[in-house]
C-alpha cells in the first residue's frame, strides 16, 4: 500500500486532498504537522509521495522539500504554491518536484497527481 505524507501546520487547505486520497482503498495518508515529523516520517515511513503545504511555521515548502530530499534521495514530491508554473519552475528547478498544486488542492487535482504518481509507482 502506498503511503503518501501530508505536510501542512494547518490541515484545512488539504482537507479536500486528504479526503480524496482516504477514498482510495489501495492509499495510507500519513500528516506531519512540523517540519521535524516530516523528516522523521520520511526517514521511518518511506512514503511513495509527500504533499508539502506552501509554507510551515515560517518556512518555505520548497525549502522543506530540499531538507526532505536529503533524507531521502528517491522520494517524489508536490508542492502547494500560489506562483504562476513559470516561476515556480524556476524558483523549484533542481529540487525534481513531481507537481506543483494550487494552495487548495481540489478533488480534481488530487485526481491528477493520483495518475501522475501511478506513473512512477
């Protein structure tokens, strides 16, 4: 069963994605609340996904996902950011961020991201 890490300080803005995903029978969601239970899910878990919100406490999602790659290389990942696709690509490039989701990801989008991670499953 594929395991897909939530990383959000807040859980509204990804209750749409969690309950989409929860839907799924063959998917185990997983949260982190702070930067630190992510790493040590990461570390622990092996998640085949981890979803990281636009920002936590303060940091930057996309430096959360450099700080979560280097706990494992092979992770995929997505990020929630509010940047056009050109700025996030070029703010994101070298990090291999699998897909970029709107602030609130809705069913429709975690639909899409569902296909594009089968693609690497």
């Amino acid at each position: 069963m594929p395991r897909i890490l939530l990383v959000a300080d807040q859980v509204e803005p990804l209750d749409e994605l969690a309950q989409t995903l929860s839907a799924e029978k063959e998917i185990e969601v997983l949260w982190a609340h702070d930067v630190e239970a992510a790493l040590e899910s990461v570390a622990a878990n092996s998640p085949a996904l981890v979803v990281v919100d636009a920002s936590i406490a303060g940091d930057s999602g996309l430096d959360i996902i450099q700080r979560l790659i280097s706990v494992d290389a092979f992770i995929q990942t997505a990020a929630l950011s509010p940047l056009p696709p050109d700025a996030f690509h070029e703010a994101s490039e070298g990090l291999g961020i699998m897909a970029q989701l709107p602030p609130r990801p809705n069913r429709t989008d975690t639909l899409q991201l569902l296909q594009t991670l089968r693609q690497y499953l």
